[in-house]
C-alpha cells in the first residue's frame, strides 16, 4: 500500500543570530543552511497494517506524513501510495487518502461541523445515501450526538477532535494518517480517539499511519513502528520485539503485606522502585521464572504482576543510543 | 478534479461559503462601511463639478460614475490574497492541498459566495443611481447589457487572478503582503476608482490604457455609464480579456513553481 525508497527531504533555511546588528546585516546577506529532514529513509506498509511512526521533535516524522500525503515534494527518492505518486495530487490518490493533523483542522472555524461534513460529501462526490450511511456509522464511533450542529467555534478541543475525524472519513479513505490525533486531549478522550481508530482499522481495513508522542496511542494501536531520529530511519519492526531488544528485562511489580529490607529485594533482582509496601524489580527474561518463585517464597507478597518497561523508557534510550551512533559515524575517518 | 466533478460540487461550495460570509453580522457592517471610498469621491468631485462641468463630467455624470464604481467594487472585489499568504505562512493551506480540488477553484468559489451579499448592498445604490440621474445613462439594448456583463465578468475573473497570483508568490518571498500593497496603490491611481481615466492627462491615460488597472474597474464602469460605442466597447473588452488570459497563466504558473517549494510549517 505504501513504499518508500531512499526519501530525501531538505530544506534551506535562513539562518540568523538574534540582535540588531543580525537584524541589519540580514537585509544585506542571508546565509543559509541545509536542513536534511528526512534523509535516506526506506520502508513499506502492507494493505490493512497499523504502523506507528516514531522519533523526537524534528525528528522527520511529520515531513515524511506530508511527503506521503502529496503536501511535500521529495527532494529525492521513490514513494507509492495506493499505486499513486502522492506530489502528482491525482485526483484519484486524492480520493484514497487523508491526512488529520492534532494542530491544524479543516473544520470550518464559523459554521458547525454539518457543514464541512457536506461541503466534503459534495467535493468528494460522495452519494447521498453513502454519505448518509458513513455518517451514521461514524457518528455512533465516535459518539457525535448534536455535536455536528454546533457551530466549531463553540466545541472543546476533545470534541472538536473527534468531528475532524469525521470530516476526514466523509470519502472513506483507504490510507489514513494521522499526526499526533490526541495532542492536548484529556485521558478520556485520548482512548475514544484510540479505540475509534482501532474499531475503524478493524472495521474497514484501512490502512493507517500514526504519529503520536504519547505511548499509550501506540502501545494500543501499533503492532509495527518505525522508528526515525534527524531525518534517518533507526528502527523498523514490531513494538514487542524492540522493546525486548531495547529491554531484556522484565519487571516484576511486588505488592507486599508489609515494608521490607530493600537488602531483601537486591537479592532477587534490581530495584527500581521501592516505596512503602510496593516495590518494582527489573530482572532478566531468563532468570524470570525462578524470580518469582523466589520472591513468592521468601518476601510477604500479596499481589505480584509482570511488565514490560515502560515505553517512554525505551523510546528514550533507543533515541539516546541513535544520537550517540550517528555522532560516533559523523566523527569517524 | 475534472470538470464535471467540480461543476457538481459548485452548488454545495457556494452555498457553504456564502454561510461563511454571513457568519458576523457585525464585522458585515464594518466591511459595508469600509467600501464607500467611491461615495467620498462623488461627494468631491460634485463639488468640483459645481462650477462647471470637467470634460463631459457634470455633476450628474460624476454621480452615475462613482455610484457604479461603488457597485462595480462590490460584486468584482477579491481579497484572497491576504488569506493565502497566511495560510502559505501558516501551512494551513495543507489542509486545501488535501481535498480533490483545485485550490483555485476553492478560492474562487469561497470569493464567489460573498457576492449575494454584495449584490444585496448594491441595490439600493443602484436605485439611487436610477432616482437621481435616470436611465438616460445606461446601456442601451440587450447587446450593450451583455457586453457589459462580459466585461464585469472579466473585471471579477482579472481582480481574482491577480490576486490569486500575488498570494502565491508567499511561496518565494515568505510574504506578499507589501507586493500587493503596491499594487493596490497602482490600481487606485490607474484604475478609475478615485478619477474617471477620462479626466486624466493624454500622456497618463495612454499608460492606463495599457496597464491592466482599468479594466478591473474603469472598463465595467464606463460601460455601465454608456461611454462608449459599440466598436470601442468591444474592442476594450476585448483588450480586458486578453488580460484575463495573461493573468490566468502568470498566476497558475506562479501557483506551480511555488507548490513544490511549499514546506507546510507550523504543524
């Protein structure tokens, strides 16, 4: 559904320091730089897959969303998007995809949802009885209610979220990619956002690409992530394989009857966590078994649960890792 | 998007962005206020024409021209290019670029939706017009009505070219505010808005007749006000289209070149 091969993306961008005298020199010169965006990244996406796109800020992630939703045009390599070449903006790839940003909408800022719902029906030369149909459903999704017909102005930014959806499904898109969709909603609001695209996913087949900061949207939704840091792909496969590379330890969170010697705890494993009757050990995958064992015969344990690190964690380290791989090859001979 | 796509979509978009338009009443009457240049300059040059008439301008004669320039203003206005340079700047234009249609469609349509409104606050000029220096001034013969709709059609398709072509250029220069700024002092001397091109010196008005100014607004003008014969009418509009056509491909080829180097900030 999506191939990507050798994108290059880079910008020149006028660089000044601050202070009067960059000011008034700036009339006169303006030196630039080259920003590589993305630089050299390769992937595919198959029909139906949820993919989670994944880096720091200014990492490339969102340069490569607009890239694949025709917005930017590569500055080198091969992209396919259902059988399309996104810069054309065919009408017919047009027709295939759509692009929801957390920070930009496309909702009429003055008139009620309603209306961006049939100004897209219209331009997206939707039936009406299909329009109708796809509103139904959505609207039971996401739970709509009358929010459609109030005016946008007027709708918290939960709310408004959830009718830019809508807005953005009129067509039925076969790719959806979706840049940071919970960005500032509430706890609640980011699981409806969550379980909606994943019902979606499900219920449609459609292809999907997420960006998002917060791991919980992809722990939920992303079997796969791509992982992209300054502009170059650093990881590519599934959430649960880099979290065991990143992370071969588990952890074992010990609810107790009682406080103990933290000097008891070392003994099982390494603490990481130690406060009152809770504590939180990190122990290797292998020795987990015997662990428990251990921990269930000699410590007063009345609850007991096994994780994963926490993903912020590794996404973390596996940033902090890249950096330091990719400084390591700038300063090699 | 192909034609007959877009034609269906036209009814939807028109009335979606008239609703737009109509969204304030009070920033409505603040824009209705803020178009009357052409009733201060009727207010001048009356009292000029007191004395004695200029050229063939007597008081009469100045009140038909400027009350039409009033209602030619309305109905061929477009300011899209304040908006697309902030949405270039802001890339919201991203969101535009996502939908199957031309973004010069949309932004002729969303111009479009206005002119309900616009042909609404004309009337009552054009009756004040009709009550004060009769018909004797207007075109004769359906003939000369449609040539005059042609040319107030061209004055509405030349003003949006225009201005869809300096919005675009935010794509090159970051911002196009000031080019347009120029060009909006050019129009107001070159145009006919603040003096009948008529009136101008013989040397001036030969450069105004090559400028594209006057037939966004002098051209319609005249014509409504019967200025002209048929073989002149013609030939001016003539001229006017010739223009349109310049405009359309400098602003679509203006348009292209930038898209590509479109960056889509602030999101």
């Amino acid at each position: 559904m999506i191939s990507v091969r050798d994108l290059c993306k880079h910008y020149r961008v006028h660089r000044r320091p601050p202070g009067l005298r960059a000011a008034a020199r700036s009339i006169f010169r303006r030196p630039h730089v080259t920003v590589r965006a993305v630089d050299g990244v390769s992937f595919e996406v198959s029909p139906g897959e949820r993919v989670g796109f994944l880096g720091p800020n200014g990492a490339g992630k969102t340069t490569t969303l607009k890239v694949l939703s025709g917005l930017l045009h590569p500055t080198s390599g091969e992209v396919r998007v259902a059988g399309h070449e996104p810069r054309r903006r065919d009408e017919a790839f047009l027709k295939q995809i759509t692009l929801v940003m957390g920070q930009k909408q496309q909702l009429l800022w003055d008139l009620p949802p309603a209306e961006t719902f049939e100004l897209n029906r219209a331009i997206y030369g939707v039936g009406r009885d299909d329009f109708r149909r796809t509103m139904d459903e959505l609207g039971d999704f996401l739970e709509l209610g009358d929010l459609p017909f109030k005016p946008t102005r007027q709708l918290s930014l939960g709310e408004r979220m959830k009718c830019e959806l809508a807005a953005a499904l009129v067509h039925r898109p076969r790719v959806l990619f979706l840049d940071e969709p919970t960005i500032g909603l509430d706890v609640s609001m980011q699981a409806a956002v969550r379980s909606f695209v994943k019902r979606y996913n499900e219920h449609s087949g459609a292809t999907i690409v997420l960006t998002s900061h917060y791991m919980h949207d992809v722990a939920a939704l992303c079997p796969r992530v791509v992982v992209i840091d300054r502009g170059r792909l650093s990881y590519d496969g599934g959430l649960e394989a880099l979290v065991r590379r990143m992370r071969p330890e588990r952890r074992l969170v010990l609810h107790l009857e009682r406080p103990v010697d933290r000097v008891d705890l070392e003994k099982l494993g390494k603490v990481v966590a130690l406060e009152r009757a809770e504590a939180v050990l990190q122990v290797h995958q292998e020795v987990l078994q015997s662990t428990v064992s251990r921990a269930l015969a000699t410590l007063p344990v009345r609850d007991l649960t096994v994780e994963n690190a926490p993903l912020e964690e590794v996404m973390s380290e596996l940033f902090s890792r890249s950096r330091a791989d990719l400084a390591a090859a700038e300063q090699a001979p | 998007m192909r034609l007959a796509g877009t034609l269906r979509a036209l009814p939807v978009m028109l009335r979606v962005g008239f609703a737009d338009a109509v969204a304030y009443r009070a920033e409505l009457l603040v824009w209705v206020l803020s178009t009357t240049m052409p009733l201060i300059m009727l207010a001048l040059w009356s009292a000029v024409a007191r004395d004695g008439p200029l050229g063939r301008f007597g008081q009469a004669e100045f009140t038909a021209y400027f009350l039409a320039t009033f209602i030619v203003r309305q109905v061929t206005g477009s300011w899209i290019s304040w908006q697309m340079n902030y949405e270039i700047r802001r890339g919201t234009l991203s969101m535009r670029l996502l939908r199957p249609v031309h973004p010069l469609v949309a932004y002729g349509v969303e111009s479009l939706g206005v002119l309900p409104l616009r042909v609404v606050v004309s009337l009552p000029v054009a009756a004040i017009v009709l009550a004060v220096v009769g018909s004797g001034m207007l075109p004769r013969g359906p003939g000369m009505w449609a040539l005059c709709g042609a040319a107030l059609a061209g004055s509405w398709l030349l003003t949006f070219l225009v201005s869809f072509g300096i919005g675009s250029l935010a794509f090159y220069l970051e911002s196009s505010v000031k080019v347009m700024e120029v060009w909006l002092a050019l129009f107001f001397v070159f145009s006919g808005y603040l003096v009948p091109i008529e009136l101008f010196p013989p040397a001036l008005r030969t450069v105004a007749d090559a400028l594209p100014f006057r037939y966004q607004i002098g051209l319609p003008v005249e014509l409504l006000t019967s200025a002209h014969g048929w073989p002149e009418a013609l030939a001016l509009v003539g001229r006017q289209w010739l223009f349109v056509a310049g405009a359309a491909g400098a602003a679509l080829l203006v348009w292209n070149g930038g898209l590509k180097r479109f960056a889509a900030f602030g999101g």
